[in-house]
C-alpha cells in the first residue's frame, strides 16, 4: 500500500482512539484516483443539474458542443484505468486469480445482468412507455469503483469484497458485448474497423514481443488503431485502450484492486496509471458535466425504470442464480451468506457512472435520454438501502 | 379524394347523420367554421395524444367529421401518441380506424408523428401514412411538411432535417413532432435540449409553423424566433388545468379536448382550434412573408413581427 494514502499522510494511527482505529481500519484505503474519482464525477453531475434547471439552453449547448471530445476521447483514460485494474485483478494475488475463484461470482453475474432487464421491460410496459425498450441495455452499467467505495466501507476486507467485484466487472462486461453499434447497416466501415482492430492487436503484440517496456507506442500506435476501429465500426471509442491495455507488461503480483502503482513503478501498465490519472479525473469530472444535467420539469413515469431494474433485479437475480449454482453443487465463498448476497445486490444495483455511459451509447438526444440519465442518478439511492440493508440485517460493519 | 357513387356515399354518410342528430340532442354545437375554405387551398386538421381509444377520442373524431362537412379538409397531422396502450392489431382499430372510420372513408389521408407512447412498430401501420419511417417529408401544394421523432434526436436524423429544409423549394415550411420546444403546460412545458438541437434549424430555413403535442392542453405561443408554435395534445387525453399561462402564451385551453383546422391559401395561413364540443377555443390568421405576421380574426396586421424575438397578442 502506497505510504502517503490520504488517511496515512494526515493522521497518526497513534493518537487515534481505538474505536477511531477501529472505524479507520475499516474504511477501504483508496487510491487517489478511487477517492477523487468518488468526488469528481458527482461534483460535475451536481454542478450539471443545477446549471440545466437554472440556464438550461446555455447548458445544453455548452454539453452538446463538448459530448463528442468528452465521451468518445477523454473518457478512454477512465476506461483504460478501469481495464488495468480488471488486468491487475487477474496476476496472482488478484481477485480473478486462480480462475477457478469466479465460477460462483459468474453464475451470479449471469443472474444479476438476466433480471434486471426483465423488470425493466416489464415496467415500462406497465407504464406504457414503449419507446424506452432500447435502453434495457443500461440495466447492466455496475458503477465499480463507487460500489468498490461502499462495499469497502460497509465490509472491509471481506470475501463479499471481491465477490461484489467478479459480478461487478462481468456485468459490464455483458454490457459492452450487447452495446450495440449506432449503425448496423454500415458494412464497409465494418469491414475496414474490423481490419483496423486486427493491426491494432498486431502491433501492440509486435510490441509486447520485443518486450518494449516505453507506454506510449502502446497508446498511440494500438490505442490509435483502435480507436478508429472502435469509431468507424460504430462502436463506442472511449473504450479504444481495453483491448490494448491486457497488451501491456506488468508486475508479476497485484497489489489490490484501485490500490495506486508507487511512483518510481518502472512497469508499463503501472506508467499507464500514473500518466492517466489526472486525465481521467478531468475526464470524469467533465463526463459528469457534459451528461448529468437534466431538466427535472417534465419527468415521467420512466425515470424510474432504471433504478427499479437495478436495485430490485440485482438482489433477486443474484439470489435466484445463486440458487441454481447451490443445487448444482457449488459453494458459497466462506463467510458470504444470503444477507451479503442481498447487500452486494443492492451495491450492484448502483448504475452511477456506467449507466450514464450505457445510456449515452444507445439513447440519442431526447426525452427518452433524459429520463434514463435522471434514473442513472437515482440509482445512487443504492449507497444508502445497501447500508440500511447491511444495518437491518447485522452484516459487515453492523455485525453485532 | 375518394369519390363514391350516390348509393356508396348515401350509405357512408348516414352514420354521419345519425351522429349530427343526437349531437344536437345532447346540447353539442357543429362547429361553425370561419375559415374561407377557399376551392384550391390546402385545409388540414392537427391531433395529438389522441390514441386512448375512449369516448373523448371518439367524440372528438366525431367532431372533425362534423367540421368536414363545412371545411373539407384532406390531411390530417398526427403529432404523435397516436396509441395508448396495448397496440396489438385489435387496439389498433379501436384506436384509430374506429374512431376515424368517417374521415378515412372519405379518403382523407393521416400523417403521423412518433410519441413517447406509441410502439415503433406503428410506423408500419399504413393508416398513418409513415410508410414505415420514423422522420420523413412530404409536401402538399405549396407547403413542405417534416416529420420528426424527438423521442430519439440522433445525429443522422438532425443531418437529414437539414438537408431536408435546406432543399425546401416550397413557400411554406411546417414541421411537426411530439415533445415541444416551447410551452406553458405544468406537467412537461417546452423541452429545452431539443430547443437547442432543432431550433437553429428551423430558423436557418425559415419555417414558420411548428406542431407539436406531449403536454394534454391546446396552446398556441406568441411567436419564437419568427415561429408560430402549437401545442395540439389534448385530440383524446386531456390535462384539465394544467397550463400555466406565461408572457409567452397567446392563447391557450385545457378545460376539454380539442383539435385544430387549417387552411393554407398562398401566402395566409389561417387556423381554428375547436373543442371537444364544437366551441371554437382559438382562432387567427398568419401572412408570410419577409417575416410572419398576425393577424386576429376579421382585422388587418396588428404586429408586423422581426424574424428575431417576434411577439403578438
């Protein structure tokens, strides 16, 4: 763990009490791109919302002049960091190490990305709200770094820990396979992003094979490539550095899941996450900014299709999967119980950032947009059932 | 339009007839229109929200057949929630062939817009003239009509509404669509994203009417930006009370449903709101020109309005 931690840095554990210790002890020890990311997206959302209900043609056209650079350029920083994270997780020591440790969490995936689109199309069916039927996709954003947050602080290091994670990342996995491209019917620009992808993958493994340990050959020439694949296939580019990323040499250990890469780290993915790190905080500051201002007037029935899909679909897909996975003879993790799984439900449910990243990729400009993102936000209300659910049911850090 | 011989009209007609009786029975007025209706003009009706498949849709219906047979339009612009509700094919009759069974009789042709009610599919739906698109064009004498979905305002459907316009030859420009851009409703009032996406459009090419629906009231806006824009969502649905008159509010009725009549006759465009009942709610005329100008019924210009921030009463 990185010495000068914010908590490390301003307090001596020494002078703390030792209920204080206690508390400390178990709040998650974040990087600074965990813990700033906590507060840069939020703060442009918030900022975002007041400005669209106080000056809402000035904002809207300052966030749509500004979508495109923020959505499909800055964001791939974000994503790149979130990708170094999942690839960290898989080294020995990680959360996806051995493989074997993410049958469970899997099947449980498949149960939380399986219902909440089914509630979701059940709802607004039952509200009449047919044109909301593309946006199922957005079900399946799990905000993982901000669920990370929570569920670090409801259990400390716990095994419900990284069972939140496996789901976590496996439902947004789900969710960018089914993204689908804005424009199906285009063949040739298919084509050729397909053939763009290939030369990114040759060139980022000519590059891991001549163990070239510089990042930026990486970036630009693979990330580059596979950029305008992802762009000219119709797909979304802020994702242009995922495939590149697992291309990059790395330690042989991970150190933690968003634990920060020191700053002498000499290993390529460990540059990656020093170079990314302020951008990808602006870029979600600005993410936040440019697509979190909604006008409340005017809101129907449904805004609130997102969130009941999420935080109702993901404890009652989790738990029936989870089911399943029991009576075929798997395990539970030791220590994770039905309660937890209800807790790590709601934590799941908590759409935030990707829902709002789902919801910009498949909904264009519209009310239907509107109401999705307002959901997106509302499906924050998972931070505080996952604790009043952790407190009612004495898990985690209200263990009696 | 459809003609008939006299056997096959007589026939059409006599529910029409028996519909006028027990109108007058039951208190209702026929619409007195004072439209020109003019020979070779262009007379349109506009609903909205209308697709509920109850009695005010009906009753409705009935009374655009009943305004008909005094100004004899043969387009009507369906500014979206065309359906509510289940949509199967069984509900698509009931709520609209059954409704409209007069009108569509008589050959009068239904061009819709997308609601955020209405299932995609209805774009299939022959009756209402989409020819299963979900934006499309087309224009009748001298007046290009653009049809917009703003439930999904995606780059490829703006790149289209600007070629559209801007290869536009005719002298009138109407756009319709369901959510509005401007609006004095409580529940929704004018959408302001798409303001800022469709609006320097419109301006750029000069149109000088837009229709839209969303909000369950009728209300007709003082000019914005040299447009004359309609609220027109209250042909089924009703919000009764729901409007909040502004300073941009040039009239305005939400105490029943209504519709609105049109007629396009070279450069005047005139316009009657008419309610459920057969009350005329609202009415007035528009001259083109340079810019548009007002006038009230029966008068000369009262405002010659600027292309910029135009006002009338």
């Amino acid at each position: 763990m990185r010495h000068h931690t914010l908590t490390h840095r301003t307090i001596d554990a020494s002078v703390l009490t030792p209920h204080a210790q206690t508390r400390r002890e178990r709040l998650p020890r974040l990087t600074h791109f965990a813990l700033e990311y906590l507060l840069a997206l939020p703060a442009g959302a918030l900022i975002a919302l007041v400005w669209a209900n106080v000056a809402g043609e000035s904002y809207f056209r300052f966030a749509h002049s500004l979508s495109f650079v923020v959505n499909d350029v800055a964001m791939v920083f974000f994503f790149a960091l979130v990708t170094k994270e999942i690839v960290e997780a898989a080294a020995p020591g990680g959360v996806l190490h051995p493989w074997q440790r993410v049958v469970l969490p899997a099947v449980a995936a498949a149960g939380a990305t399986l219902v909440p689109p089914l509630i979701y199309l059940a709802y607004i069916q039952t509200v009449d709200a047919p044109m909301f039927v593309r946006g199922w996709t957005v079900t399946l954003g799990c905000d993982l770094a901000l669920g990370y947050f929570v569920m670090r602080a409801i259990y400390g290091r716990h095994p419900a820990v990284p069972f939140y994670l496996l789901l976590a990342i496996a439902a947004n996995g789900v969710g960018f396979l089914v993204l689908p491209p804005d424009d199906p019917g285009r063949t040739v620009a298919f084509v050729i992003a397909i053939g763009l992808m290939a030369a990114a993958f040759a060139v980022v493994a000519a590059l891991r094979r001549a163990r070239l340990k510089s990042l930026w050959p990486y970036v630009i020439a693979g990330g580059g490539l596979s950029w305008s694949a992802l762009y000219w296939g119709g797909y979304h580019p802020a994702l242009a550095l995922a495939p590149i990323v697992p291309f990059l040499p790395h330690a042989a250990r991970d150190r933690g899941f968003f634990v920060d890469a020191t700053p002498d780290a000499t290993d390529t993915l460990s540059r990656l996450e020093l170079w990314c790190r302020h951008p990808a905080q602006i870029a979600l500051f600005l993410f936040g900014l440019v697509n979190g201002g909604v006008v409340l007037r005017g809101l129907e029935t449904g805004l609130w299709a997102l969130p009941l899909a999420t935080l109702a679909g993901r404890p009652l897909g989790i738990a029936a999967a989870t089911l399943i996975a029991l009576r075929a003879g798997m395990h539970l993790p030791a220590h994770v119980g039905w309660r937890d799984l209800l807790v790590i439900g709601l934590v799941a449910g908590i759409g935030f950032t990707m829902a709002l990243f789902f919801a910009t990729s498949v909904l264009a400009p519209g009310q239907v947009l509107s109401e999705t993102k307002m959901g997106a936000l509302v499906s924050v209300a998972g931070i505080g059932l996952a604790f009043l659910a952790a407190r009612v049911l004495h898990v985690g850090r209200f263990t009696a | 339009m459809r003609r008939f011989s006299g056997t096959a009209r007589s026939i059409k007609i006599l529910p029409l007839v028996a519909f006028s009786a027990a109108a007058v029975a039951s208190g209702w007025t026929t619409p007195s229109t004072s439209l020109p209706a003019q020979p070779d003009s262009l007379k349109f009706a506009v609903i909205g929200d209308n697709g509920t498949g109850r009695r005010p849709q009906y009753d409705v219906a009935r009374q655009m057949a009943l305004a008909r047979q005094a100004f004899p339009f043969e387009l009507v612009l369906m500014v979206g929630d065309n359906f509510y509700g289940s949509q199967k094919p069984g509900d698509l009759i009931a709520k609209f062939d059954e409704p409209y069974r007069p009108l569509l009789d008589a050959g009068v042709e239904f061009r819709a817009a997308l609601g955020n009610h209405d299932e995609p599919v209805t774009v299939h739906y022959k009756p209402l003239g989409m020819n299963g698109q979900r934006y499309y064009t087309f224009a009748k004498a001298n007046v290009r009509f653009v049809v917009l979905d703003t439930n999904f305002v995606d780059a490829t459907q703006l790149g289209w509404f600007d070629q559209t316009l801007k290869a536009a030859q005719e002298e009138w420009k109407i756009c319709y669509f369901h959510h509005p851009i401007y609006g004095n409703a409580g529940r929704h009032g004018g959408n302001v994203e798409l303001r800022v996406l469709l609006e320097p459009i419109l301006t750029r090419y000069g149109v000088q009417v837009v229709f839209a629906g969303h909000d369950h009231v009728y209300e007709r806006l003082k000019f914005q930006k040299g447009i004359q824009h309609f609220v027109t969502g209250s042909s089924g649905q009703l919000r009764r009370g729901d409007l909040e008159p502004s300073d941009s509010t040039a009239a305005a009725f939400d105490e029943d449903q209504a519709f609105l009549l049109v007629e396009i006759d070279g450069a005047e465009m005139f316009f009657e709101a008419i309610s459920r009942t057969g009350t005329r709610v609202d009415s007035g005329q528009l001259r083109r020109g340079p810019s548009l100008t007002w006038f009230a019924p029966g008068e000369e210009a009262r405002h010659a309005t600027s292309h910029a921030d135009a006002s009338h009463d």
